[in-house]
C-alpha cells in the first residue's frame, strides 16, 4: 500500500488528504505582507547596528563620526538608509494593522485587502516624503 493511501472500513483505498502547503495555498497579499513584516523586523533588529556605530562614533571623536558619516553619505550607505527607513515604516504601519485587527475590526476580505494595500503604499509613500523633506531640509545637494 502506497504511503498516500488509506484504507476506509470496508478495506477500500482510498487517497488520504494533503495537508495544505505552499503548492496548494494560492499567494494572497496578506500572506506575502506578513512574510515581508518578518522580514522587515529582521531588517530593524540589524539596522540597529547602524545606530549602534552612529552614536559609538559621535562619543568616540571626529575622527571616528567623520568615517560614520562619508559611509552614510556614500551611494551604498543612502541605500542602506533608505531601505532601512523603509523597513521601519513598513513595520510600523504593520503594527497598527495588526492593532486594528485586535480590536476585532477589518477582517472582511475587502477591508484586510484594503489595509495591506493601504500599509504598502502608505509605508512607500511615507518613505520617500520624509527622505524628500530631510533632503529639503539639509539644503539641497552639497
């Protein structure tokens, strides 16, 4: 008998059931959403590390700030950042979706669909508002 085979009562075969996984689940966005929430709080928890360096070179001396701030004002370290800010308004925007929910609200189909997208487009939008208005801010290009 083969291992996806079961037998019922009356010793007929029979196919057992498949467990759901990915092959059988169809991508929603609320599931790729909660995939890149994980993600994003990885990416939080290493890009402490930057503020770690940032504030050990603003106590070590000029020296060390100078290195610190020729990094992030490389293209890779702009990246870095960005991706970075990113990643915590993503977060961010995530949590309060999942406060929503435990509040028992939006879990229509059309309300979680509306709040991923919202969480999406809001955590890019966010992004790249607040990366124009510190670029306005500093004073334009250097």
């Amino acid at each position: 008998m083969a291992d996806y085979e079961a037998r019922t009562s009356s010793g007929a075969r029979r196919p057992r059931p498949i467990s759901p996984h990915l092959q059988i689940y169809r991508p929603m966005l609320t599931m790729v959403m909660s995939i890149v929430h994980r993600i994003t709080g990885s990416a939080l928890y290493f890009g402490m590390l930057l503020l770690a360096w940032w504030l050990i070179a603003a106590a070590s001396g000029p020296n060390a700030y100078a290195n610190v701030e020729w990094f992030m004002g490389s293209l890779i370290g702009q990246l870095i950042l960005f991706g970075y800010t990113w990643a915590l308004l993503h977060h961010m925007l995530g949590g309060i979706r999942h406060l929503v929910w435990d509040t028992l609200h939006g879990f229509d189909p059309a309300d979680r669909e509306w709040m991923t997208v919202a969480t999406l487009v809001g955590s890019i939008g966010l992004t790249v508002a607040l990366w124009v208005v510190g670029y306005l801010a500093m004073g334009g290009p250097r």
